[in-house]
C-alpha cells in the first residue's frame, strides 16, 4: 500500500511539472517571474470564427517590467496566452495582473461584482486611467453551439465564435462597479458636484460605448473626484 501510495504522488508530481512552469523574465517586478501552464486544449473542434479579438501574437510587458514577450489575449477564456518557440501557454492569472502591449493597449486583472451581486476576476481593457477615476472594459467572446434545421425549410447553423456587447466599468479609488450611464447615477457618485455634472451632460453628448467619449468623460470625472 506504501508503494502505491508513493507511486502515485510521483505521477501527480510529474503532471504538476508538466502542467505548471516558470521562466526568469528579466525586469519584472514583484515574483520576477513569468508563470503559466501548458495549454492542452490546441486541439479543437471547427469552429467558425475566432476566440481572439486580435488572432496574432503581439510584444506585452508583464507586471510592468522591461521585457516584451508574445502575447495574446483570449476573449472567449479571458486570458492571456504566451507563445514561446512553438509551444502555446497560457499565464496564470494571479501572478500575471498587468499586460502592455507595446501599441499602447494594455489589461488589468481586476475583481468586481456583477449586477447580480456575484464577485469575480478577469483582464479588463484599459479605456482612460487617472489618477482618481479610471474606465476599463470587458472585452468577450462567447461560444454559440451548433443548431440542426428543425424542419425542411429551417437551416442548420455551426457552431460559431459571436463577439458579445462590451461591458465598461468605472473605478473610484478602489472600487469597481459597471458603468452607470444616467446623469442621476453619477450626481450620487459625486455629492456636492451636481452643477458641474448637469453641465457636462448638457454640453456633451456621451456615447457610452465609444472609446473616445470616455477617454474625456474619464478626465472630467477626475476633475471633480
């Protein structure tokens, strides 16, 4: 029974090895190391479309140290997959919270609470940060399953890869919540700064899910944070 028992945790230390590595990422702060497991799911069934808002591997920082690696983010997952030689791996979450690309795009691990109350983690986008009040986004992929025509004159569908709406969030010195998009919403958010806040609305129309409106939306809020 012993030996068994020690044969056993020499298989399960052999797939934790297999599984779980590490390499030294020069420049990098915090564990300085870049941490992932191995990616056993390359082999997939066909799908239309794609998991990746951008399919090819792109130069990122991680925790914001000095050395670029190849990374891409997957949508459908959310998250970050590193190529190395030829093999594709994917970054564990927890010791990898900070992706730069090199373009300017970057990725925060953030936790946060949906509508529905429940708390969760994932890589959001970077829409504008400052110094009090920052917007990110959601970026997802979602999976839509194969349909078989119902009848002679129905159609069958694949299974497909959908890009899904994106969710913004707003962050308020440590808290992160969806983004509200009612005047009424933000005048609670900011007590004592409702004339400034009507004012804006008045003067600006805001497209809450146009990138460039929030940027400046973002920089007002700071203004008045």
């Amino acid at each position: 029974m012993k030996k068994i028992k020690i044969a056993l945790s020499a298989i399960a230390l052999f797939t934790f090895s297999n599984t779980f590595a590490q390499i030294n990422a020069q420049g990098v702060t915090g564990t300085g190391v870049l941490t992932f497991y191995k990616n056993n799911s390359n082999e997939k069934p066909a799908v239309v479309g794609s998991e990746y808002i951008i399919e090819e591997f792109k130069p990122a920082r991680v925790n914001g140290g000095t050395q670029p690696f190849q990374i891409r983010f997957n949508a459908h997952t959310n998250v970050m997959e590193y190529k190395k030689d030829n093999e594709e791996l994917i970054l564990i979450k927890k010791n990898n919270t900070l992706i730069e690309f090199t373009d300017g795009k970057s990725y925060e691990l953030i936790s946060y609470n949906d509508k529905k109350g429940k708390g969760t983690e994932a890589y959001l986008a970077a829409i504008k940060k400052t110094e009090n009040v920052s917007i990110y986004k959601l970026e997802k992929i979602n999976f839509v399953e194969a349909r078989a025509a119902s009848n002679t004159y129905d159609t069958a569908t694949l299974a497909q890869y959908k890009k899904a709406s994106d969710t913004f969030f707003l962050k308020i010195g440590d808290v992160v919540s969806e983004l509200p998009t009612k005047q009424k919403e933000y005048i609670k958010l900011f007590p004592g700064k409702e004339a400034q806040i009507k004012e804006y609305f008045k003067s600006n129309k805001i497209n809450f899910k146009d990138d460039a409106d929030l940027i400046k939306f973002a920089t007002f809020l700071n203004s008045i944070a």
